[in-house]
C-alpha cells in the first residue's frame, strides 16, 4: 500500500474549479476577495468607508471583504476596472468614536501655541518658525501679514459691549 501522493494545494491553472464562484475577467483580486459590479454588491452587507462614514461607521479592524468595479467598468466585462472601490463589512463595522470636547479643546489648545505669534497675536493657519524667528514671520521682516493667513488675535472671552 502505497501512501496517496501529496499533491501541491493551491495549484491552479490546469485544474478547473467548477466549485468557486470565480469571475473569468478577472485576473486576481488581491486578497482573493469578490469583486462586484457596479450596483450588483448586496447593499445590506457590504457598504463603502465613505458610506460607512455616513452612517456613523467606520471598518473595524478588519480589511475590505469586497472590491466594487466603478458603474464604467461594469459595463465593460473584459475591461480591468482599475478604480475599483473597496467594500467593507457593515455587520464587522464599528461606531465612529466622536471626538470628545476635551480632546478638541486641548488638541486646538496645542496647535495654538505653535500657530500664534507672540508678538502681534494673529493666529495663523499654519505653524509658525517659533523655535528660529520667535515670531510671525511678517513680524520679523516687518512687512504686512497676509489677511488670509490668520485670523484676529483673541479678545478676551466675552464681546466688547
Ligand atoms: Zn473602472
Ligand atoms: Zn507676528
């Protein structure tokens, strides 16, 4: 009795697997996960990371389970749709963690310190050369600021009367 031989797993190409639901156009997804024509995805099961966005949704912690040909491509089955979108697993997706207030104030808290300038008080819309200059740049050349690179400096916390 002779052991049967081992034969090699995973060695397509002459072997034809009539048991996976294989889509002949297309030439391997990464991953091995199904790709869909446009509209054809099961909308309950499957939605996209913006779509899921819109939901409150994001994927959670797992990789797409689907790519989506784009509605061109679907059209077009010998055509390699190369703007595929990816899908993703509604029942796997997790809630949006909404960014605390603290977490905001304290975040805006920090990148004020780098976008204010000491000298004149603007806060700009970017980080300032605080480290080398110690101001705005405007203040150190003395030339006028750009009004679209900051905003007024803060007044105190209640509206002049
Ligand atoms: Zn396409
Ligand atoms: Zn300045």
């Amino acid at each position: 009795m002779t052991a049967p031989a081992a034969t090699p797993a995973g060695k397509a190409g002459d072997v034809a697997d009539g048991l996976v639901d294989v889509d002949p156009y297309d030439d391997g997804t990464p991953g091995g996960i199904p790709t869909y024509d446009w509209n054809t995805a099961p909308k309950a099961e499957f939605a996209t990371r913006r779509q899921l966005r819109a939901m409150g949704l994001r994927p959670g912690g797992h990789g797409p389970a689907a790519e989506l040909k784009c509605r061109k491509c679907s059209f077009k089955p010998l055509t390699e749709c190369r703007h595929k979108a990816l899908l993703f697993r509604i029942d796997l997706a997790k809630k949006v963690r909404p960014m605390t207030w603290a977490k905001e104030v304290a975040l805006d808290k920090a990148m004020a310190a780098r976008q204010t300038c000491p000298s004149c008080g603007r806060r700009y819309y970017y980080c300032l050369p605080l480290k080398t200059l110690g101001m705005c740049v405007p203040c150190h050349d003395d030339v006028p600021a750009d009004p679209t690179h900051y905003t007024l400096p803060r007044t105190g916390h209640h509206l002049a009367a």
